[in-house]
C-alpha cells in the first residue's frame, strides 16, 4: 500500500481503515491531506485500488489534541473507502484489538450511559448494535475487575500440538502425529522454565490467581504427560489462593474418560470443549476430523464432573449459512454450556484456507449470525462479558464471550485488559509483567523445536526480570 501525506503523518491510522476494507495484496494508493481555514480542520482523502477511485473529506472544529485529529483523518478515509467497497464496518473508526475500551475510560471518567452510546456511535461511528454490545461489556468487566488481587498474576502454559490442524489456524500449533519425537523433550523443557519461573514470581511476591492452559490443544498430550505438567505447576508456585484453573480441552476428539477424571483430580475447575460448528459436513471441510456426536459425548463426559464448561463457536465458516449457524446454536444450547465463545471467521494469512479460499464460498451473512448468537444466548441467561477484534475477519465481525453468572473466564479478561502479570511459558508464550502501571514482555520462541533448544536461555533470560538489570531480559525479544 503507498501512503502519501500532506501536513500531518498519521500513516498507521490509515492503514488500519483501509485494512477493514481491502486486502492489502491489492494494488493500493491512498492519498490524504490536513488543511484548515481559521476555524475547522479539514481532511481530504483520496483512494485508488486497482482502476477504482473514492474520495472522502471530514471537518471538525480545531483541537489540539492529537487523537482528533487522527480520528477526523480515520473518518475522511473510511468515507473514501466506503465509495468503492461493499465491506460493512460496524465498528466504524474503532481499530483496536479492544473494542470495549472507549466505553470503559468513559465509564472510569463518570460518563452516563446515554453520554457513551451517543459518543460511539456519532464520533466513532459504531452502529448501535454494537455500540449496545460494547457498553455492556464494559460494564461487566468493570464489576469483574473491582475484585482482582492488587498483587495477583496467573500462570499461562502453552501446548503447541493438536490432533491435526485445522484448515482455518493460525497458531503455531503442529499435529501430534507428526510431531510425536518433540513431545516429550517439550514437556521436559516446560518443566524446566516452570521451576524457574516459579522462582521468579515467589521473590516478586505474587500471588498466583488464574492458571489457564491453552494452545494448541493441552488434551492432545497424553493423560500422563499433562498430569505431570499440571502437579509441576501445582508443586512449584504457590496456588493456595487461585480462584480459577482452566484447561482447554479444545478438540472433543481428544477427550476421553480418563483425561477427564485426571483433570478433575489435578484441581482444574474451567475446561473448553469447541465444537466450533455442530456440522459434520463443515467439521471435514475445515480438517477438524471429528464429529459432531464426539462434542456431544464429551460434554456428557465432562458433565459428570463439577467443572464450568466453556464451548468456542465460529460464525462464517465455510459453505455454511445463517440456517448452519442457527442448526449449531441451538444444539450447542441443549448441552447446557456455562459459557459461550462466540468467533468471527478469521482469514489470516497462515491458514491453509487462504490458500483455499477460491474453492470455499464465503457467506455475507455473517453478523445476522452473530446477532442470532446473541439473541438466543441473552434469552437462555447468557451475558456478554468479554470482547475482542481481530484484522481479517468476515464482515469486520468481533468475538464475544458470553457466560451465564459466575461462569465468566478472569483469565481472558486479565490478558485483554493488560491489568496483571502473566507468566507465560511455552512456545510462543509471551510474558507480560505489569509494574507501576508499567509493562515489560518477553517472548519465547515460536517453534517448538526452537524453544526446547534454547530453554536454558529462556530461563536464565526470566531470571533477570526482577533484577535491576532488567533489559536483559529484554534482550530475549530479539
Ligand atoms: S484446534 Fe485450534 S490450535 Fe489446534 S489446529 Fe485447530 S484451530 Fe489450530
């Protein structure tokens, strides 16, 4: 994409509009100019994509405060955009990863409700629907966070492998099958940085709060080696005081009995079982290779248990419409879930699918099925409590969470909101210390193999986080 600018430099800001309306493999030119004339600031916007032309032009009265001026350039380009492009934007100007959060600063600043909606919705241009959707949220979160530990941090362990990959995934997660000769040197390596780490965290005194094992699919490890993670976890960092612990059993094909028993016996309180559609013919499309009566008897299975079950679903996916959605929905419902993750369809450029996409038929109705969702979620004690936006998704669509009361997940909120340390370990795990308001990360590599060789690194790398000389730690993120 070429960006050309006349009197002002806010190059990030319309990349970020273009990229809700065009892929940007596309021939691309976007010029923008700020003038003013005494008393309105005036933005100009012009968009070339391959032999089409829109043009766009916002005024608002002179500020000086930069991210007015930044939103006004936003809206002049999203108006040239809107010229040339069918793609809806729902979420108007708003480009972050955390679509609540405007509602929030203005909830923390004393704003009324009416104050809010009528600022998303006439400055930031969000529909109402999701200008609704955004409040909501951001109130119950609010309530969520009054009772975080001011000293609190969790603990995230990443397991990078699945059964098979799945056609639309873009995480660094390998199948087993051809993985197998890693699995074990991984799991040796992971213990190695949780003793380390929990070293770390008993000298920063934290207190340890949410545990949340993702991936990947943790289930697709043998009962064995996830028992062994779990009490090395349990053994090494005090977990007296935790209020949640999580493990995403992700793929029903990987549950059976005894994992779900041993999960049960190690103290894990929250699993994830996905179905993501309730299809069959879908499931094989998108490589899940499992079938839809598997979820079902993995909930039966889990439902024996005491735990809050979680159930990821994705709007979009391919070769299904609003009446495939609606069909998965309201099976989905009759498993009696205590919380619903409710995804967009999301074409990152990772996933096998891109390749693909030609082949599959993308339907339009996408946010009549996240709207359906949320309807028949609100209507059985559902709330949404948990919001987040990715680039590439159908329809410019969100993901929501929703839980019915008590059932909400601290963990995903934590991270989202960037408000306590994270301790990640694992492939590709990042940690997140947060101090004085302050936050430092650290990444570990990305490649399983990778981070089994230079785990010794990694841990002596953590180490330095509570030293004085902490930008060596730092110097891990190269
Ligand atoms: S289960 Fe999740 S992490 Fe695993 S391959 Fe599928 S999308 Fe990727």
């Amino acid at each position: 994409m070429e960006i050309s600018t006349v009197n002002h430099s806010f190059n990030d800001a319309i990349r970020q509009i273009v990229q809700l309306f065009f892929d940007i493999a596309e021939d691309i030119k976007v010029k923008s100019v700020l003038e003013e004339d005494g008393f309105n600031l005036i933005a100009f916007a012009e968009i070339f994509v391959n032999d089409k032309k829109g043009t766009g032009k916002a005024t608002a009265k002179i500020t000086a405060e930069r991210r007015f001026v930044s939103d006004l350039i936003k809206k002049s380009v999203s108006l040239a955009c809107r010229e040339i492009s069918d793609m809806p934007s729902p979420w108007g100007i708003s480009t972050g990863i955390r679509p609540a959060k405007e509602a929030r600063r203005m909830l923390d600043e004393g704003k009324t409700d009416i104050e809010i909606l009528s600022f998303l919705e006439q400055e930031m241009w969000i529909t109402e629907e999701k200008a609704l959707l955004s409040l909501d949220v951001a109130k119950r979160e609010k309530e969520i966070l009054k009772n975080k530990r001011e000293n609190g941090a969790s603990i995230y362990v990443g397991i990078p492998f699945c059964p098979t990959r799945c056609a639309y995934c873009s995480f660094i997660s390998q199948a087993v099958a051809h993985n197998e000769k890693f699995i074990e040197p991984y799991v040796k390596a992971l213990i190695k940085e949780i003793e380390a780490t929990a070293k770390l965290c008993e000298k920063r005194g934290d207190s340890i709060e949410t545990i949340y094992f993702g991936g990947g699919t943790p289930t697709a490890l043998s009962v064995q080696n996830l028992r062994t993670l779990i009490d090395a976890v349990k053994k090494n960092f005090d977990v007296s005081n935790l209020r949640e612990f999580t493990v995403e059993a992700g793929r029903p094909d990987t549950f059976t009995e005894e994992m779900v028993s041993m999960l049960y016996d190690s103290g894990v309180k929250r699993i994830s079982i996905n179905p993501q559609t309730m299809n069959d013919k879908t499931l094989k499309l998108i490589g899940r290779c499992h079938s839809a009566s598997q979820t079902v008897d993995a909930f039966k299975m889990a439902k024996k248990y005491d735990f809050s079950i979680n159930a990821d679903l994705i709007a979009g996916l391919p070769e299904e419409n609003a009446e495939d959605f609606k069909y998965t929905m309201d099976e989905l419902l009759k498993l009696e879930p205590d919380a619903v993750t409710v995804h967009t369809m999301y074409l990152k450029r990772a996933a096998r699918l891109i390749d693909e996409f030609s082949k599959y038929r993308f339907v339009t109705e996408a946010n009549s099925m996240v709207s359906y969702a949320k309807l028949k979620l609100e209507e059985n004690g559902y709330n949404p409590y948990y919001l987040y936006k990715q680039k590439n998704t159908l329809g410019n669509l969100e993901n929501t969470a929703f839980a019915k009361s008590g059932h909400e997940c601290l963990y995903n909120i934590y991270i989202m909101e960037e408000v306590q340390t994270i301790f990640a370990l694992g492939g590709g795990a990042s940690t997140k210390i947060v101090k004085d308001g302050e936050i430092s990360r650290i990444y570990n590599p990305k490649d399983a193999a990778d981070y089994i060789r230079r785990i010794d690194e990694i841990t002596e790398k953590k180490g330095f986080l509570n030293s004085p000389d902490r930008k060596k730690a730092k110097l891990f993120n190269e």
